[in-house]
C-alpha cells in the first residue's frame, strides 16, 4: 500500500492504489472511543439511579399504607 500526504492536513493520507482518504491520527479515535465510552458509562449511571429511585417511592408508598392501616385499626 502506498501513501501520500493530503495536502494541507497533516493526519491524512492517500492510498495511491485505491484513492481512499485515510486518518493516520489514532490518539483522536482513541479519544473518540474513550468519550463514546463515559457516554455510555453515565447512561448506565442514570439508568440505575432512576431505577433505584423508582424502588424507594415504591417502599416509601408501601410504608405510608402500613402506617394508615395501623392508625385506622
């Protein structure tokens, strides 16, 4: 495989045989994957912070029931 120098952007280069574009920068994929990665790192967060809230106002309406049982006899 052959390779140019694009002109004017120092991360790219030509593949002379098939004319593909391709980026020789790999700390910005790498960057790109890690920041896809605390993406999806923070919505499993607030996946389960969500989830763990829900199960609280569950025990707390389940409680208040106990208690208006327990006052109404």
């Amino acid at each position: 495989m052959e390779l140019r120098p694009v002109e004017g952007n120092k991360d790219l280069v030509r593949d002379l045989k098939t004319g593909a574009i391709l980026n020789v920068n790999t700390e910005a994929s790498l960057g790109i994957k890690h920041a896809k990665q605390n993406r999806q790192r923070s919505k499993e967060q607030l996946e389960t912070n969500t989830s763990d809230i829900n199960s609280i106002k569950n025990e707390l309406t389940e409680i208040k029931t106990m208690l208006r049982t327990l006052i109404n006899g």
